[in-house]
C-alpha cells in the first residue's frame, strides 16, 4: 500500500509541473476534440473535417500564445528576435505545431474513404496521406531540433547520451515486439504496411523515436517527455488504423464510420501531446 501510495504521489507531482497554455486555447481544443470525436461517431463529414482543423490550429495558435506573450519576448515577424540562441527552442517547436497542422490536413480522408463501409487499403497509399507523413516527418525533426537547442538543458552538452540510446533500444524491441515492420507479417496482426510503403514508413518510425529519445534525453522534467512518448503512441493509432493487418468485417447496421472508437483514443493522445509540446515553448 505504501509504494502504490507513492507512486499516485509522484504521478500527481509530475502532473501538477506541466504547462498547458493559457486559456481559451485548451478549452477550444477539448471542445474541438470532443466534436470530433462525435462527428466520427456519427459519419459528419463536414463535422470532422471542420473540428479537427480547429482543434489543430488551437495548438499552434497556443505555441504563437506563449511564444510571444510575456514573459517571452518573441517577435515573429523580426528575425533578429527569431535567430536569439534563447528563442531557437521556441521557434522550432512552433515550427513543429505549424508541420503538424499541415499533416492534420492532408490526412483528412477523401468523402469515398470515409464513407467506405468497409475500409480499403487506398488511404494509406494516396499521394495525399504521403504528404501528410512527411509534414509529420518534418515536425519530428524540429521538435527534436528545439530539444537540443533549449538552453535551459544545456543544448547538444546537456543530452544524457546513456538514456538517448537506451531510448532508441526501447524503441527497436517496442517495433520488433509489434511486428511494425514485419515483411511477412501474421495474419491478423495490429500492422501490416505494405512492400512499397516499407520504406517510407520505416524512416518515418526511425525519426519519430529519434524524437522520443531526444526528448527523453534531454528534458529536464517530464513535460517534453511525457509529449513526446504519447505523440509516439497516437502515432500506433494511426498505422493501426491505415495498416491494420486485420480482415475488416462487415458492419451493415453501424451508424458511425469504420474504426471510429479505436481513432478517437489515437486523437485523444495525439491533441494532448500537442498541448503538452506547445505548452513547452
């Protein structure tokens, strides 16, 4: 009883060190998911497509908020402000709000996706859903970019190397554990990417644990941490969902679109772990 009482402590003590962004933008952002999620529950395109886009721009609007209110003196539009040492971080994260705002977009489905009562293996393939991977790609590389460049770790000098690379061997037995990049994968299994998106995907999953590690490595706290690992998690949603290696079964009498449950838990986890990044800045 003891240690489990100390565990709820510590948890509650790391919870109460985060720091969301000023009001309203995680209000707007709740809300935002919560439509969301309703709309997929429901088959409202229009619904989903309208909320989840305001839901992505409430955290980048949150990163502009607390770059450049006090007591930050962050101006966007000089870049003599912008190329400070001390505003590196800050300009990367929201750098890395912006990406992800553009690979929110592109992985919108089509209206004959989304409708499909039985989802198809085209998604994942389009040059759109592509797109919007590489935007993710990109807003990895500089979330770790403003890891290293925070000075209040001590830079590129403060990363605890033992812990990056005990991060990264976390990583690697966490994929070969879930069979992620499998080229013969089980029947039935969570993920199964086909041959040609082999690659894509696997430089995807080494720059997304890359960005995991860094933050890890690097956070003096647990906020970047606790980001970072559940951005990697809501991530195990989406292949779960474009990937999935199970046989879809037919849902005649189902009213929302296919898949919706298990995606509303992936945005839950994605949201909050941009809120958790943005209110980093």
């Amino acid at each position: 009883m003891t240690l489990v009482l100390g565990l709820i402590d510590d948890l509650a003590r790391i919870l109460t060190s985060f720091h969301l962004p000023a009001y309203p933008y995680p209000t707007v952002l709740t809300t935002a998911v919560l439509l969301l999620i309703t709309s997929e529950g429901t088959s409202f395109y229009a619904g989903s497509v309208l909320f989840k886009t305001i839901a992505s721009l409430a955290f980048l609007l949150a990163g502009v908020h607390t770059a450049t209110g006090p007591p930050r003196t962050l101006d966007l539009l000089s870049w003599e402000s912008i190329s400070l040492p001390e505003h590196r971080s800050a300009v990367f994260l929201l750098l890395g709000l912006l990406f992800s705002v553009f690979g929110d977009v592109l992985l919108i489905p089509s209206p004959e996706i989304y409708h499909q009562k039985i989802p198809s293996k085209t998604e994942g393939e389009t040059l759109r859903f592509k797109a919007g991977v590489l935007f993710f790609a990109l807003a990895h590389v500089v979330y770790a970019a403003a890891f290293i460049a925070d000075t209040s770790s001590g830079g590129i000098k403060g990363i605890r190397w033992f812990t990056f690379f005990t991060t990264l061997k976390v990583g690697a037995l966490l994929i070969y554990v879930l069979g992620l990049l499998a080229k013969n994968p089980a029947p039935g299994a969570m993920v199964a990417v086909p041959a040609d998106m082999r690659g894509l995907v696997t430089v995807y999953v080494v720059i997304i644990w890359t960005m995991v590690a860094t933050a890890t490595a690097t956070d003096a706290g647990y906020q970047k941490i606790a980001g970072g690992w559940i951005f990697m998690v809501s991530d195990l949603f989406v292949a779960a969902d474009v990937y999935s290696g199970k046989k879809p079964a037919p849902r005649p009498n189902a009213r929302g679109r296919y898949g919706w449950e298990s995606r509303s838990i992936g945005w839950i986890a994605y949201f909050g772990a941009q809120l958790l990044l943005a209110g980093c800045i």
